[in-house]
C-alpha cells in the first residue's frame, strides 16, 4: 500500500470513530450525518413544504428525528433509475423506561427495556451513560433537545464468581426485569428517586424539571473508540453494527459531485426491531422521498416505475467476519475474512435480499473499483438474521443486494472489525454512486 492510501485509510477509519463516538443514539447520528451533509452543501428540505429539485440539487430530509435520506439530483431524468443506498442508524442495547428511576436500598437505580438483540453481558462492568433525546416545554408547544451525558453516569456491576460460582462454564445470564436496572448513584433522603434523577436531565439541559415533558433515552458506553493491533490494523467501538455502514454510505454521497443517475443514501431507525415505524424501512420514507422527486421532473406514474425498473440498491450492514475460536459456528466454504473487502451475503429464505443478478452487478461495482469482495452464507442449523434489504426490495420492486464489512462480536458493546474495510466499504459505494 502506498503512504497516501495507507493515510487515506487510517484517516477513514479515525472519521468513522469519530462519527460513532458523537452518534451515541439514532438521534445523535442524525445530527452528525446532517453535520457532514451541510459542511458538503447538502441544504434540507422538509416534508411538508413545496419542493422544488433541479439537476445537480443536494438536498436532505429528516424524518423522526431517528432516520435521514440525502440525496443528489442526477443529471438524466429519473426515468434512467436511481442508484440507492440503505443502512440503520439505530443499534441493540437498553433504553430507559418512562418512569426509569427508583430507590432500592439507599442507591438509586435506572429501569431500562432491551432494544434489540444485544449480548446482555458485555453491558456489565463497563463505564457507561446516557444518551437520547428530550421534549422540553416551548411557547410553540414543545422542542426536542439532544442530551449526551460524556462522563461515565450509570454502572451494572457483576455478581462476584463467589455467589455465581458456574459463570465460566454456563455464561452470563442476566435476568431482564430484576438484574439489569443500573445503579445511578445514592438516594438523598427527602427526595424522590426520579425527582433525583430529572434534576440532572433538568441542569444538563439549563431547564427545570418542571419543563420537562418526556425523553427517549438510551445506555452507551463512554469509552471511545481505537485503533488497533500489530500494525494497528483493527476498530474497535460500540455500534459498529450499523453506524459504520451509515458513515460509508454518507462519505460516498458526499464525495460524488455530479452523477448521471440521481443517488440516495436512506438511513433509517428500527431496525434492530423490525422497521415497523413511520420512520423505519418499512415505512413511506424512501417511496415517498422517491416519489417527490419524480414529481418534480412532472414524471407520470409509468416513467416512475419505470423508474424504479432501472434502479438499484444496496443494503449495506454489517457482516459475521469468521472467529478462528469458534469455527464450528460457521458455514465451512463462506469464512468472511477481516480486512479483505465487502462481503456479499445471501439466504435461500429471503432474509438478505441478494440475488444471482444483484451480486453480480455488484461484483462489477467491485472489479470497477479495485476492491476485493466475499460472499458469506450462514450455517443451516444456525437461525439467521435480516436487514432492510428485503424490505426495501419489496415495498420498491428494484433490484436489490445485501453487503457488510466484516465484524466481529456483532450487537456487543464493544464490536471489532478492519481498517481495510471501511475504505473498500466507501470505494465502492463511491462507485456505485457515479
């Protein structure tokens, strides 16, 4: 590797810690996707206002808060299709209860709900805060405020091996109603527990408790993200899965200047649970924000579909990278290998939306841009996760393939993956957009 593109990808992979450290929830990485979008000359639009789009317009529309799609108008009509992509900004974990805080015993705990999958344990013993936002009363009725608490807040201390004696032969197992609330701190005599705990949200935010209407806050851990190994040649951070996806697709969209075809990165919440939302995949978002573009062309429904027959999207999340430790758990012929390109992934039952025809065209989008690529296929005996590729791929009817970069410890809060594989991630993406 030469010295520039040996910088080229460590300062990737440094942008990409960066982003996930500033994006602790879905929310926050929205904001710092819009960040990028502006300082590229991205202007928003929003969804209830008339839009007018001509060629060459970069623009961007939020949707919840939790999802963002960004766009560049192509110089063709949309007639010629669009060239898409989709990943999630949300990730596994725990997020607070409405009514989080109680006392217990003279300390101060935090009820949280389980979003998502996540490994429960590698929530213990870490340095760990809040993160989300809150609603806040405003004389237009209420204002959303982003909260992000930097020092470590709240703790789930581990039950010592002396009371949990079969914890390295049987696991971890944490119950989800009585063992995962997190200790806050100590109660103050005469004074509520979720008194306590809103006086922080209140001091934080430069309000009063009484100004406070309600929040959607989740747990992250404070500690940033690194690079590392032998020749420095690993990440490590929370939410890998799937922020690293959603900064691939962002750095490609930013660094195309003019495309023939007009190119979407769709970033959308819920994932982790299904997409079922008005801000999820399985939502209006992305037909709509289609949908509106061709209106602006004055297309007629038929050119919008035609449209879409010449369209293609790729749904890029994280892939299972192969673990040398635990080889039984993989397909023996599909190994995805760290820091040897995108992975291609496929599902005889339709929970990846790859094909014969979307692998190869992106196959080509890969031998284009000079990046290697694998195909990953999961054990028959093992259960096997899904992405919004499927779904996008069925609400649209456009020709659809499922990627990732290759990780490790998928959905725990300290996830790994290679350097090498985000700038293939980006080069291709960048590809497919031009």
């Amino acid at each position: 590797m030469s010295t520039v593109a040996h910088q080229e990808v460590k300062k990737h992979a440094q942008d990409l810690l960066d982003f996930i450290d500033a994006s602790p929830s879905p929310w926050h990485a929205v904001a710092t996707a819009e960040i990028l979008l502006k300082q590229n000359r991205f202007t928003p639009l929003n969804e209830s206002d008339h839009w007018q789009l001509s060629s060459g317009g970069r623009h961007y529309v939020i949707r919840g808060g939790g999802s963002i799609i960004a766009f560049i108008v192509g110089s063709k009509s949309v007639v010629e299709g669009f060239n898409m992509v989709g990943a999630h900004t949300d990730s596994p974990g725990l997020r607070l209860k409405p009514h989080a805080a109680f006392s217990s015993d003279g300390l101060i705990r935090i009820g949280v709900e389980v979003y998502g999958g996540p490994i429960l344990a590698t929530f213990t013993d870490r340095d760990l805060s809040i993160a989300g936002r809150v609603n806040v009363r405003a004389q237009s009725g209420f204002e959303t405020r982003l909260i992000k608490f930097d020092q470590a807040l709240i703790r789930l201390p581990n039950l010592a091996i002396h009371m949990n004696r079969e914890v390295n032969d049987k696991g971890l197992k944490l119950n989800k109603q009585t063992e995962l609330p997190l200790i806050f701190g100590e109660s103050e005599d005469g004074v509520a527990a979720e008194q306590q705990f809103l006086n922080h949200i209140a001091q934080a935010l430069e309000v009063t408790v009484a100004d406070i209407i309600n929040f959607e806050l989740n747990v992250f851990d404070t500690q940033k993200g690194a690079i590392w190994g032998q020749h420095q040649e690993f990440i490590a951070d929370s939410q890998l899965d799937n922020l690293a996806s959603c900064h691939a697709a962002i750095t490609a969209l930013t660094n195309t200047k003019h495309p023939t075809s007009t190119a979407i990165c769709a970033l959308f919440d819920h994932e982790e649970v299904g997409s079922e939302s008005a801000t999820g995949a399985s939502g209006s978002f992305l037909a709509d924000i289609i949908h509106r573009i061709g209106l602006s062309q004055n297309l007629s429904q038929e050119d919008a579909l035609r449209g879409l027959a010449k369209s293609f999207f790729i749904s890029a999340d994280m892939a299972h990278a192969y673990h040398p430790n635990h080889a039984g758990s993989y397909e023996p012929c599909h190994h995805a290998l760290v820091n040897k390109g995108p992975v291609i992934k496929t599902n005889a039952n339709q929970r990846y939306a790859t094909s014969a025809d979307s692998a190869a065209k992106f196959i080509g989008l890969c031998e284009q841009a000079g990046v290697p690529y694998q195909q990953y296929a999961h054990r028959t005996d093992l259960g096997c996760g899904s992405t919004i590729g499927p779904i996008v791929a069925s609400r649209l009817g456009v020709n659809s393939v499922d990627v990732g970069s290759p990780m490790w410890a998928m959905h725990s809060l300290r996830e790994s993956a290679g350097v090498l594989d985000h700038t293939y991630m980006i080069t291709v993406l960048s590809k497919h957009y031009n």
